[in-house]
C-alpha cells in the first residue's frame, strides 16, 4: 500500500509557509563557537579549548575532551567568540576579567588542550563503569600503604575516559617517600600512576556533600579558590566564637565568613570610634557601641548620663551640636511670673490614718493622767480632814 502525505504536512516542511523554524532548522543556522569553556576532573578545573569542528552543544552538555592529562569526559560551560552574538555565549575578555576577579593566577585554568566530539551513550557508560571500580581501588591502595607503614591517607581516587591516568589523593604532615607504592600500584593497574597531596579544605572539596546550610559545599560547587579565612572576619561579623558553629566540613573556618568580610570592612569605617566625643541633636555625647549593619551609634549623653542610639546621619561635632537644656532654661526665665496660689490644707479623712490621729490619741492619755491626780488630790484631802 502506498502511503500518501496529506497536504497539512507538505506545508508544515516548506518553511516559508511556517512561523517558526524546527530546532533542527535553528540548530543549522547557529555557527560553530571558536572555542568552548569546559569543567573537568573532581577539583573541578577549568579549561578553554579549541574544538575539532561541526561541535554544537547547549551549556550542560557532556563533551569528549583531550586535555593535559589525557582523554577525560567534560562539563560544557559555555561557548566563547569575539563579539558575543550568542545569546549564551560571553566574550573572551569578559572570561578573563571573571578569572581575574576571581583568584587570578590561582585560579584553576587550562588551555593546552582539545575538544574532540559530543559524548556519546557509550562514553557515559564507560565513565560509569571506571567510577565503580573506586571502591576497590580505594581499599587496595590503602591496604599498600598500611603494609608500607607510610604515614599518609588515601582521601580519594580519580580516573579518566581513556585510562592513561589514575590519580590518587592523599592526606600528610610531612613528606612521604611512595616511591615502592607507585610502583606496585602501576605494576597492578597498568597504567600511570600520580600521587597528590592535598589539605583538608581539597578533601572536603574531594569527598564533602552537603553543608548544615542545606546546599552543596561552596567548595565543591563553585569556589574555586580557597583562601585562607581569619577569625576577625567571624569577630567582626558578630558571629559565635563556638568552633562548632563556624567550621565547615574540613574542620576549618566556613569559607562565607569571607563573602560579606569587604562590605562588613567599608561600613565599619563609617562609626566612630569606641570612647569619642561625638555631638547628638540632645547634646554632647560619649560613644559606647556602634551596629555595623544597621549604622547606629550608642551614645551615652554627658548631661544626664542616658543611653541613646543615634543613626550616623544624626552624628554632628560636639561643639557645635545643639544644647536642648539650655533652651529649655531661657524659655522658663522668659515666662510671666504669676501671683502664687495658696494652697488650702487636705482635711484628715475619717477611715484612713492622718498625721493628726497620734495627736489626738496623745490629747487623750494626757486627760486621763490629769484626772487621776485630781482624784488622788481630793482623797488626799478628804483623809486629812477626818
């Protein structure tokens, strides 16, 4: 039976007939990027690179790329030209001044290398069936450097798409001679073996997950440079000194410490000093405290001693701040002098106790003692004349 096309769908393949292109159509009509900006390995290095040619894969993308190690499986980050006429791409200078501003020659960033195709379903099944074999690996070569007796910790093991590698990162104080254990190791896996030591922040990079914040570590998402973190930064912040409060995974201090450190710097420069003579709209006063974020001043007033918060707005230079006493002052002077009122005298109330009951009661007592005399008198009397 012979199949017929309708004529809705011979319209639909004429494109001048249609709206909107297929996203075939519009894939065709994208150029090729010079170069694609890639992430690879587990410390999650950068690298710029070239490509083969006919490459046009979207931000995400898993790509074959051919990089200073060997053949690794990459990230696509983005595509790079020299006017940015992509949507989604971004001009090389603006790339540069990124790394730049970012750590500059610290900064984790590669160019001698290739991106050679598009991964492919079998490439990822590869890659997955290399990253099982971690495990055992893992076990092995710690297994070796207990035999060894070589003081170091195997963290964690990283191999590559085409095998010409396998990296092993360990954990030391003090330098290691694993000459013996390279060599067993490369005798047992075939293939080139490369030690590297790292710290505790690249081993919270290398086996870390999650963060008490609830995402992932800033260290194995993102940052790429791990600079050092002072605890000024965390007793200029106001935060707890509790280590366990302001250390991450690795032990150390949280890298967020150092996000807002520069902003918490320029608004500190704004207070003034602890103990400094400062003017207020009510008077002279004496710093006490200053909040950097909301830019308020405690100041404790020197007339009267109180303790009042004042935005540095509001701050003026004591000698000349105004003085509201001493208008209060002149304004009393300046009021008529009137005929003073006398006051009339409360009279005692009858249930509660007045200043004058005692008095009474006094009056009372001194009666009763006077008539008992007279009585002794007239007895007195009374027995002299019998």
């Amino acid at each position: 039976m012979q199949i017929v096309p309708l004529p809705v769908f011979e319209e639909d393949a004429d494109p001048s007939k249609r709206d909107s292109l297929t996203l075939e159509e519009q894939l065709e009509q994208i150029e090729e990027p010079e170069t694609l900006v890639v992430r690879f390995g587990s410390l999650q290095l950068i690298g710029e690179y070239k490509q083969a040619g006919g490459i046009k894969a979207g931000c995400g993308s898993k790509l074959v790329a051919r990089t200073h190690r060997g053949t690794e499986l990459v990230d696509l980050l983005t595509t790079t030209c020299s006017n940015s006429g992509c949507s989604k791409s971004i001009s090389r200078s603006e790339m540069l001044e990124y790394i730049e501003d970012s750590g500059g020659k610290n900064f984790p960033f590669h160019t001698n290398g290739r991106v050679i195709r598009i991964a492919t379903s079998d490439d990822l099944g590869r890659m997955n069936e290399l990253k099982s074999r971690i495990s055992e690996q893992l076990k092995n070569a710690r297994k070796l450097v207990e035999e060894h007796r070589l003081a170091m910790k195997i963290v964690e093991v990283e191999p590559i798409l085409g095998e010409e590698l396998l990296t092993f990162y360990f954990i030391s104080e003090d330098k290691v001679d694993f000459r013996k254990l390279v060599s067993e190791l490369a005798s047992k896996y075939s293939t080139r073996i490369e030690m590297r030591q790292v710290g505790s922040r690249d081993e919270a990079r290398l086996v870390a997950d999650y963060e008490r914040c609830g995402q992932h570590c800033c260290c194995k998402s993102f940052l790429k440079v791990l600079s050092p973190v002072s605890m000024r930064a965390a007793k200029q912040q106001k935060q707890t000194l509790d280590p366990k409060k302001i250390s991450g995974r690795c032990g150390r201090l949280m890298c967020c410490l150092r996000y807002e450190d520069q902003t918490y710097r320029e608004l500190k420069k704004n207070l003034p000093h602890k103990k400094t003579r400062v003017g207020t709209p009510e008077g002279p006063a004496i710093v006490q405290d200053g909040k950097i974020l909301t830019q308020l001043v405690l100041v404790e007033l020197e007339h009267d001693k109180r303790r009042v918060a004042f935005p540095i707005e509001e701050l003026s230079d004591p000698e000349t701040c105004p003085r509201p006493w001493e208008v209060k002052e002149i304004v009393e002077e300046q009021k008529p002098k009137g005929k003073r009122k006398r006051r009339k005298k409360k009279k005692p109330s009858q249930e509660g106790g007045s200043k004058e009951e005692p008095k009474l009661a006094n009056n009372s007592t001194k009666k009763k003692r006077r008539g008992r005399r007279r009585r002794k008198r007239k007895s007195n009397k009374d027995s002299d004349k019998n």
